[in-house]
C-alpha cells in the first residue's frame, strides 16, 4: 500500500504503483481497479487527478535532467539509492541494507541546493585526515574487487572474507610491489565500506557521465580510486587493468562529489545537441 507524508515531502510507493501514474499523467489508459487502488491510496483525487505531489515525484523519475545512482556496500550487505533531479526538485531513495528488493520504495523530495549534501550523507562522508603513513598503492582491479565484493555479499561474509583475503595476501598479490601490498594490507583490514556514485544528464556515456569510487577505511581514512576513472564497464576489465587507489581527506571527498555534477555549460550544450 502506498503511503504519503505531505508535510516531510516523501512518499512510500511501488515501481509498478510509480507507472501507472505516469500512465494516468499522461492520459493513458488505465484498468479501473486500478484507478480506484490509486484512489484509496491517496494518490489521485476523487476525479482522477494524480495529486502534485506525486505528481512532481513521477514526472522527476520519469524524465530526469540529472540521474545518480549511489552504490554502498558494508558489513550489512549492499545497497543502491537513486537520485533524479527535474528543474528545482530532487527526489531520492534512502534505502536500508535489509530492504526487501520487491517491496515498497520511501522517496524523499529536496532542492536543488541540498544535491550535494544529499549525496553526501547517501555515501556516508564523515570528517576524515589523511593517516600520517598513506601513500596512493596500485593493484589489479580485478583481483581487489573480487575480494571486496565477496566481503560485501552480508554480515556473515564480511569479516571472514577480509580474514582470508589478508591472509593470504601474498598469494592473491604476489605479483604486486611489497610496498603497495602493505598499503592494501593496511587498507583491507580498516575497510568498512565501499561507495560508488554515478551521474548521468544525457546519453552519451563519453561526454554525459562522471563518477567515483572510494573506500571508507574508518580510522584508515578515505581512499580515492584515481584510476581506471569511473564509470568503469565489467567488460572493460581485465586481468591486466590496473587500480590506483589514493588517501584523500573528507574534504576532498566532498571536492569529488562536487566535481560529478554537470556544469552549466555542460547542460546547455546537451540541450544544443539533443535539440539540434
């Protein structure tokens, strides 16, 4: 059952509940028992009328001038939230490591001027210094990502994963500098989240796309991964891809996040080019 709060702008509905209205926004045609679930919900009004709340939450999923997508990961499992930004307003997903992925999804309605913070606070950024001992370490992306994503599959597998993957660090990175294998050691054993952000305002993913992907090591501090720059395809990867990964503090991660966001220019261009 869906759910509204007019006074804390968010809304607690269901992707297929978010189609129809965009179905009855649009004037489409809709099954009646439909139309009269939406009504009981609270959704549309008496004479069918999607109310503006909901409204301006279906019209900003369906046609985003700015989609992020915020990937976290931690001892509790994975989880994705969504942030889609229309004119003024930002609607965006705030969800829990144990939601049930076939359930109801709660969206949260800002502005334009809270995007950053918003983003922010769905990866978790705290105040952190660079650790006096950092320094940026390169390993086989392949072979570091598959150790964080098996820590990454939930509670039971976080701490045993990272047991055995430091454990047996030299025989999984052998082949890697002695030095950058004491960073990844170090890091490995402080990791307790890992975050990747992607934004996307158009549709070429050369020119209409930015992202990070960084660790969360506690004490250990934030690292950056510089390189391969983000987004990064699975098909891109290789076992010869190499990452890069830097300390950076919690204001440069903020710097990080900001520099995802198109500029100005950037969106004017893309209204140039779509339109042309």
């Amino acid at each position: 059952m869906a759910r509204v709060d007019a006074v804390r702008h968010r809304i607690s509905i269901t992707d297929d509940e978010l189609e129809q209205l965009r179905r009855v926004s649009n004037g489409e045609a809709v099954d009646d028992a439909v139309r009269r679930q939406l009504a009981d919900d609270g959704l549309v009004d008496g004479d069918g009328t999607v109310l503006p709340l909901v409204l301006d939450l279906a019209l900003t999923r369906a046609e985003p001038m700015i989609h992020c997508v915020v990937e976290t990961a931690g001892p509790q499992g994975p989880q994705a939230a969504i942030v889609s930004v229309r004119e003024e307003t930002v609607w965006y997903t705030d969800p829990w490591p144990q939601d049930e992925p076939d359930g109801p999804t709660a969206y949260h309605r800002d502005e334009l001027p809270q995007l950053l913070w918003v983003l922010a606070r769905l990866v978790g950024l705290r105040r952190h210094e660079v650790p006096a001992v950092a320094r940026p370490f390169t390993v086989p992306l392949s072979a570091v990502d598959a150790v964080v994503q098996t820590m990454a599959l939930g509670e039971r597998a976080w701490e045993p994963a990272r047991t055995v993957a430091t454990a047996r660090l030299q025989q999984l990175f052998g082949e890697v500098d002695e030095a950058d294998r004491g960073m990844l050691l170090a890091t490995l054993s402080y990791l307790e989240a890992s975050a990747r952000v992607t934004v996307v305002w158009g549709p070429d993913p050369q020119t209409d796309c930015r992202g990070l992907a960084l660790w969360a090591c506690g004490p250990g501090g934030y690292w950056l991964r510089t390189a391969p720059a983000e987004p990064v395809t699975a098909e891109a990867i290789t076992p010869e891809t190499l990452a890069t990964f830097e300390p950076v503090t919690g204001a440069q991660v903020w710097e990080a996040l900001a520099a995802l966001l198109p500029s100005s220019a950037e969106l004017r261009a893309l209204v140039e080019r779509v339109s042309a």
